[in-house]
C-alpha cells in the first residue's frame, strides 16, 4: 500500500533550522509531484511548496518565500522541505502530500495521497 512518512519535526528556538523529511513507499516515485502542506488545528490547510519529477519547485506566498526550500532524491524516494529562520507563526503540523495529475501544485484536493504529519514547534 502506499504510504508517506514525515520526520524531522521538533523543538527549535526563533532563528533556528529544521530539515523535514517525507519518505514514499508503494508508489512509483518520480512520476508523483510532491507537496508539503501545513496546517494550524482548527484552521485551513495551507500549501507550503511542491515539487515535480523534474525539479521544478513552486512555493508558497511571503509567508515562506526565501526560508523555506524543497528539494527531492528520487533514488531514495524522498521528498525534504529545509526549513531556514523558523519564526513562532511556522509552529504547526506540516504534511507531505504526493499526486500524479501533471496540473498538481497548490491545491491539496488535487493530491492523491497524505502522511500522517509532523509537528514543528518554535519557541521565542
């Protein structure tokens, strides 16, 4: 069965770094677009970035724009999301999605499938 497996989510002071992870299984991996989206309990689920089998990246609005960059490894099925000067708004549990429509980008709906998610906290 398919699954995706976020790790890398933790505790990290104001201006501190994380790296997230999101392993695939059961699916052809470099044929699927791969997003990371996050979202605050209660609150919409926010994109965050994507990436396709290319390399070609799309992210987010200012929001993440210049500290956030996703990137892929398509030998070991992995799709990272290096998050640079984490500030308390980036405290949420952020996901790894994948999706095989090449119009695949900004809208979860349009993922096939999710993982279980992984909390990144900030403090100040």
């Amino acid at each position: 069965q398919v699954q995706l497996v976020e790790s890398g989510g933790g505790l990290v002071q104001a201006g501190g770094s994380l790296r997230l992870s999101c392993e695939a299984s059961g699916l052809t991996f470099s044929r699927y677009t791969m997003g990371w989206f996050r979202q605050v309990p209660g609150k919409d689920r926010e994109f965050v970035s994507c990436i396709k089998w290319n390399g070609v990246s799309t992210s987010a609005a200012d929001s993440v724009r210049g500290r956030f960059t996703i990137s892929r490894d398509n030998a070991k099925n992995t799709v990272y999301l290096q998050m640079n000067s984490l500030i308390p708004e980036d405290t949420v549990v952020y996901y790894c999605a994948a999706g095989s429509d090449l119009r695949v980008g900004v809208r979860g709906g349009d993922y096939d499938y999710w993982g279980q998610g992984t909390q990144v906290t900030v403090s100040s």
